[in-house]
C-alpha cells in the first residue's frame, strides 16, 4: 500500500512539473491545453465508435488500465508481459485495422468540429423510428413483404457488403420504394443505423429451422439469423398475411400493431427515454 501511495506521490509530482504552473499565464495555457485534448479525444471517439475498431479501443483501454494497477503494485510478471504487449500489440493492431483507421481519418478531414457537439442525435433516431413505422404499416396492410435491420452496438459491416450503399435519411416513401415488388432493390434486408439507411438488398444469414417455426418464410429466418450473431432489431413484414414481428436476441415477437411496434423501437433503441421525446414520436 505504501508503494502504490509513493508511485501515485511521484507521478503527481512529475505530472505538475511537466505542466509548468509557474505563472498565471501558465495556468490559461494549461486549461486551454486540457480542453483542447479532450475536444479532440470526444471527437474521434465519436467517430470512431461508428466503427468495428471501437469494441478493440474498448479492450485497449482495459489493458491500459490494468497495466496502471500492475505497474503501481509492481506486479513483475503481468508488467513485463503487458510492456512487450505495448511494444508490439499496437503495431500489430494497426496493421489489422487499417481500414478502419483510414475511414476515420478521412472522417476527420471531411467533418466539422462543432458536430461533436450535436444533440440531437436522439431526436433523429425517433423521426426515423416514425418514419420506419410509418412504412411498415402501411405495407403490412397492402401485404408488401419487408425486412428492416436496426444496427446497434454490433456493427453488420459483413451484411453491409453484400448489399447496395444507399447513405440516406430514413423516410417512409423510401422504404415503401426500396420493399415495392419486383424493383430492383425489394429483395434482401434494409439496414438502418442511427437516423440513415445504410443500405439496402443486404443478404442476410439464416436462423436454423428449429429456430424459427415452420409456418414462417425465410424472411423470418433471415430476421432471427442476424440476431442471433449480432444485438440488431430486425422488423419483419409478412407478404403472406401482412403481419408485423419483431426480432431480437434470435427470438420474434409477431401480431404487432404500427403502434406497438413503434413503442418497442423507442424503448430499445432510445437512450434517454424522456417522455417527451416518445410523445414527438407518436405525434
């Protein structure tokens, strides 16, 4: 215990000396300085969380935190072991995300600063809940088959390219468009993430039929298949009878209502969950 307390004494010590607090002068480029990192640290991770490499920047951070308790507690062995790993793990890392890491950076060169502050995030997500909604029953009640992928934590990137790139707003004349019969794109799944569709005529992977009831289509197997990989919501109308379902966690929930289904979308999809914002949607 008195080690960690003198480690923790010494990196205190070193921290104030590198910051160089000597004049008040000094104290405004130190609070500058510290805005500006964290404005830049809540910008790429904003960007990057878009991406697969957020669940690994995760795990990174895990370890680094490990490495801390280690070194303060002077663990030799898990020290010595996380220090090669710091050495090496990041190169190869970097190496494995390659695309990623482009992605963001052209991300980065493209956007805006001031949208790391955008709050209205949420407020997009319950129009295109609206919208989605709006669609799907009015296609439930013309019996227009139709499968809706609502991406969450887990991104379908393998889904994503094997379908067409579509990178709009969600709208109910859309997605009407994209499910009408025999146009080029009714076939296969549209994936929407956050407040876009992503893309459309993705093909998805089947559940096993003990999963899924025989009574149901491959439609619904699809529906299940996605969610028992992935912590997707996946809506699915039947071109049969027109009935509503939803999916999640490879189980359906069938014979929804438009109304009911937009308040399981809300639900699983909102995070705030302010009652305001569930009373715009309905609206």
């Amino acid at each position: 215990m008195q080690n960690i307390i003198k480690s923790l004494g010494e990196m205190l010590d070193v921290i104030i000396r590198t910051l160089d607090l000597s004049s008040p002068l000094r104290y405004v480029i130190t609070a500058i300085d510290i805005i500006l990192v964290i404005t830049l640290i809540v910008y790429i991770t904003k960007i990057i969380k878009k991406t697969r490499a957020g669940q690994i920047v995760k795990g990174v951070l895990l370890l680094a935190f490990i490495y801390i308790v280690a070194k303060l507690s002077n663990m030799v062995v898990l020290t010595f072991l996380l220090d090669n790993f710091m050495s090496y793990g990041i190169i190869l890392l970097l190496i494995v995300f390659q695309p990623e890491l482009r992605n963001v950076f052209e991300k980065l060169g493209r956007s805006k600063l001031v949208d790391v502050f955008d709050m209205d995030d949420n407020i997009l997500v319950k129009h295109a809940i609206s919208e989605t909604t709006k669609a799907v029953e009015i296609m439930s009640m013309k019996q227009i088959g139709a499968l809706i992928v609502f991406e969450r934590n887990t991104k379908v990137a393998e889904v994503l390219k094997e379908g067409i790139p579509l990178n709009s707003k969600v709208s109910s004349e859309l997605i009407q468009n994209i499910f009408m019969p025999r146009t080029p794109l009714h076939d296969g799944a549209v994936v929407i993430s956050g407040s876009e569709i992503l893309a459309a005529k993705c093909i998805l992977p089947l559940a096993s039929e003990v999963s899924v009831p025989k009574s149901l289509g491959t439609r619904h197997r699809a529906a299940v298949g996605i969610t028992e990989i992935s912590d997707a919501l996946v809506v699915v109308v039947s071109e049969e009878t027109g009935t509503i379902s939803l999916a999640e966690g490879g189980k359906l929930i069938r014979d929804l209502t438009a109304d009911s289904l937009r308040d399981l979308l809300v639900k699983k999809l909102d995070r705030t969950k302010t009652n305001v914002i569930k009373n715009i949607v309905k609206k």
